[in-house]
C-alpha cells in the first residue's frame, strides 16, 4: 500500500543576511519543494545567490556553490563537497503561533553561526517580548523556545505537532518527517523496530505547518 499523499510544501521566500570576514549583505533565501534523486518521498530545498554566486541544498550548514572555482574567487571559504563555511547566515523563517486559541502567522529568525564552531539562535518577538534560545538544532532550539512562551501561547509548526518525528539513524540541522498519511500506524509505534516502518510522507522543515496539524501528545511515537 503506498501511503503516500501530495507534498504540502508550497515555495516561499525569506529575507536574510551573510556575513564573513569579507563583509556582509542582505540576501534572499528561497525554499520550496524538491522530489528528485535521491530522495523517495517529497522535501525540501534551500536556494540563495550570495556575491552573485549560487548556492543549493538540502540543509542550511550544507549549502553547495552551483560554481566552487567561482565562489572561491569571491572569496567564500568551502569545505568537503564546496559546502560553504566560515560564516554567518541568518533569515526570518515564517512561523505560526496559537495565541489564546487563534492561529497567528510570526516569523522565527535564526542565525547559524558556521565559523570556528556551529552554532544556531533562534529569536521571536510577541508583541512587546523577545524570546530567544541557543542549540545545535533547529529541534531542540524551536522546542527550547516553545517552552518560553507566555501562558496561553503555543508554537502550532511540524515540529509540535502530532505526526512529526526524527528518524533513528540521525538527522541534521533542520527537517524532520511528517507521518500524516500514515497517522494510525505512527500513533500505535512504540519502538524503534516499529517507527522503521512506518512510511514517510514527505519530510519538512521545523518550521512548516499545515491543515493536518495537530498539538503533539506526549509519549507519541518513536520520539516520545
């Protein structure tokens, strides 16, 4: 039986900063759907032009120069395969929020500190109150700041939600799998043998949400 549904990802841009020892400048990040090798199941993209050169990929500490002779030359430190390092990226993620039960759209902003160590910020402002949170992941950076809201506000995105969970094997700075077209069989796991096998129906950012979400119950899946 193939549970897969259509992908819920629809593309969007955000604004966002680079900086290195070179100076910065304001970019532009943009993020859509992507069902190519060798992904099996619909996910994500991340795009951007930084100094006129290109750069692509799935993850934002793992973003590829479409041109590695060319990015070298504008002086971009790459690493392993022409990833870039040696920087500073930041952008204002669109988010939403249950505020006293009513859906509001937000935006979260991270900055991913790629220099000598990696390190993420995640920031949001609700009304009048800044609330921000350092990790190593956009998992336990949203979750850290999750738990910071005030009393009768809520993070509704993919990761609170319901379905959502991280796969065994690992996984890295941001996404996650969404399991709604297989809820029933994701809900009865209760190990790691069982959560193999439940299907994947796309994966997603942190940040994402969509018509399916649902407040996450705890002891859920394999996550917990």
């Amino acid at each position: 039986m193939n549970d897969r549904t259509d992908s819920s990802l629809v593309g969007f841009q955000a604004t966002g900063s680079y900086r290195d020892s070179h100076g910065s400048e304001d970019i532009t990040w943009a993020i859509g759907p992507y069902l190519g090798p060798p992904r099996r199941q619909p996910s994500f993209e991340i795009r951007t032009a930084i100094r006129g050169v290109g750069f692509w990929g799935y993850d934002f500490d793992a973003l590829e120069a479409d041109d590695a002779d060319a990015a070298r030359l504008a002086g971009f430190h790459l690493h392993g395969e022409n990833d870039l390092t040696g920087c500073v990226l930041a952008g204002d993620l669109p988010c939403f929020f249950l505020i006293a039960g009513q859906l509001t759209s937000s935006v979260i902003r991270f900055e991913l500190d790629l220099r000598s160590t990696e390190v993420l910020r995640l920031e949001t402002r609700l009304d009048d109150q800044t609330i921000a949170v350092e990790d190593e992941r956009f998992e336990d950076g949203m979750l850290k700041l999750a738990a910071q809201l005030p009393t009768g506000t809520e993070l509704s995105t993919c990761v609170t939600c319901l379905y959502s969970d991280y796969s065994p094997g690992g996984h890295g700075l941001t996404g996650m799998s969404c399991h709604r077209a297989s809820a029933e069989r994701y809900l009865a796991v209760r190990s790691k043998a069982e959560y193999w096998g439940v299907p994947v129906t796309e994966e997603v950012m942190e940040s994402h949400r969509c018509e399916r979400w649902a407040r996450r119950i705890a002891g859920t899946g394999y996550r917990g």
